[in-house]
C-alpha cells in the first residue's frame, strides 16, 4: 500500500480531513460491498440518495451480468453506470457505454477445454456470458443455483459454441479451487487472452484489453471525470487494474494480498461495511456503523 496519499488535506488515517472533490465512487461487489452472506449493506440506498443530491455518480463494477446488477440496483438504476462482466460492458441508463466480445472461435475452444475437464472428472462447468443472456450446458442443480447467483439471465443450450450473441466472456465455476485446477488447465489462453482468478471457485476468460480499469477509464472519459475525482473499492485479483485507474483506491481488509499492496489505503472489511464507512468519512456524511 502507497505510503503518500493523492490529497493535500490529509488526517493522520490518511484520509481527508475535508471532504474531498469526489464525483465518481465505484465498488465490486462480493466480499466488498455485499457481506459474505451477500448482503446489501445497512444504510446503502440512504447513502445512495445522498450521493445523488450532491451530484455523485456511483457505479457498481463487478463480474456478474448487467441484467443482474440491474436487478440489484433497480430502484435507484437511473443515471447509474453499471461495470459489469468484469469490465467488459458497461451500460448507463440501458445503453452500452462500451464492450469487448470475444472472438467465437476463441469461446468454441475455451468450452471445448472445459467439456475435456469434465471428461477428465473435473466438477467444473461453464457459463458462456453474453450481452442478451448467460448460456450453460449443465443441467444439474448445483451447478445451476451457483449460476443464477450471479447471471439471472440464464439459458440451458445443448450446445454453448454456437450462439447467437455477442460473448463477453467465458466465466467456470469450479466446484473445488479454480486457481488449482481450472485455470492451470487454461494456460494455453494466457498468450493471447486475460485468464483471471475472479474468487476461490470461479476463472473468467476475457479479450486481453478487458478488465474493469479499461472500462473505468472509459466512463471517466464518457462523463468528464479524473482519476483524482474518483473513488474505488476492490478485493479481489480482478480488482487490480481498477485500483490503478483511481487515485483514491481502497483495499478491503479482508482483501487477496496482492490487492492491499496495489491499493494507496485500506477500507474496513466487507463484513464491517467497509464500503459506506469510508465514503461516508470522505464526503462527510452520515452511515450506520
């Protein structure tokens, strides 16, 4: 963790003892703003509705769909930008800010690499994510309530390489560790394609110039914001590039370790609503402990 901080008004926690010039706030979701019971923290949509009067966009970035974070989000959605897909949509007020689909050969291969793990006796399976819906080929339970969590658009197809839609990404959930097993297995992808350890059960399979800081970069750019007006939160490995595009970016405290030593501060825990707790301390606003 950075041990200089982006503002000239600092207290002794690093943070500033004004409110700052804050008009972009962005936070992942699971183990960052949701508890690990993935709940919405206390006081969200008070906070939200503050943020709004002051003029504060906030932005939920994470690896689930669109249609679910719009779900989430539905009765403040208005004006929102959603980074969803781990960076590979981002859509404000129902219209596409920005996207980078895979090629479908590429998508055909990586299913075609998960059919073989399974062959192999791998409990693992794939959820082929695009823009209209999330596509899978397994029909068991399991495999399916793990999927809905995240994507509640969803298909069961006979056949996840021959679709009509634009694939954003190719997300396996493995129902041991992904970074054991799954993602060794996808070594062949990392030459040309971004293979990201995205939690303990998932790898996401993206186009290179996909991650969630090339999509902020973009909405910064969309709506006139600097990184110095922005605030960001993150936990995980497919945080990273995100942080980078902040100057205010906050490690959760239960975060990978390599996220705490990207961020320049730390935030409470996800599970000691970390998320609220610092934004209210930044802008000066009221939030429940």
């Amino acid at each position: 963790m950075s041990a200089s901080a982006p503002s000239p008004l600092l207290d002794a926690s690093g943070l500033p003892a004004t409110p700052a010039d804050i008009r972009l706030i962005v936070s992942d979701m699971d183990g960052t703003l949701l508890d690990d019971a993935k709940r919405i923290p206390p006081g969200l949509w008070e906070t939200l509705a503050q943020l709004r009067r002051r003029g504060v966009l906030f932005s939920p970035a994470s690896g689930r769909q669109y249609a679910t974070l719009a779900r989430e989000f539905a009765e403040v959605a208005e004006g929102m930008a959603f980074i969803a897909e781990n960076g590979t949509y981002v859509v404000r007020d129902g219209v596409e800010l920005s996207s980078d689909p895979l090629d479908p050969a590429v998508v055909a291969r990586v299913v075609e690499a998960v059919r073989r793990l399974v062959a192999d006796g791998v409990d693992v399976g794939a959820v082929v994510c695009g823009k209209r819906s999330a596509y899978v080929e397994r029909t068991d339970e399991p495999f399916l309530a793990e999927a809905r969590r995240y994507y509640v658009e969803n298909r069961v197809v006979t056949d996840a390489t021959a679709l009509d839609d634009d694939i954003l990404k190719v997300a396996l959930f493995d129902f041991g560790s992904a970074a054991r097993t799954t993602a060794p297995a996808l070594a062949p992808f990392t030459g040309t394609h971004q293979v990201v350890v995205s939690g303990e059960h998932w790898v996401d399979v993206m186009n290179r110039t996909a991650n969630k800081g090339t999509a902020l970069r973009r909405l910064q750019q969309d709506i006139g914001i600097t990184p110095a007006q922005t605030v960001v939160f993150g936990d995980y490995l497919n945080d990273l590039e995100m942080l980078d595009a902040a100057d205010w970016s906050f490690a959760m405290a239960n975060a990978h370790p390599e996220v705490i030593a990207r961020a320049r501060h730390m935030a409470p825990s996800n599970n000691e609503n970390g998320v609220l707790r610092t934004v209210a301390t930044l802008l000066n606003l009221p939030v429940r402990p």
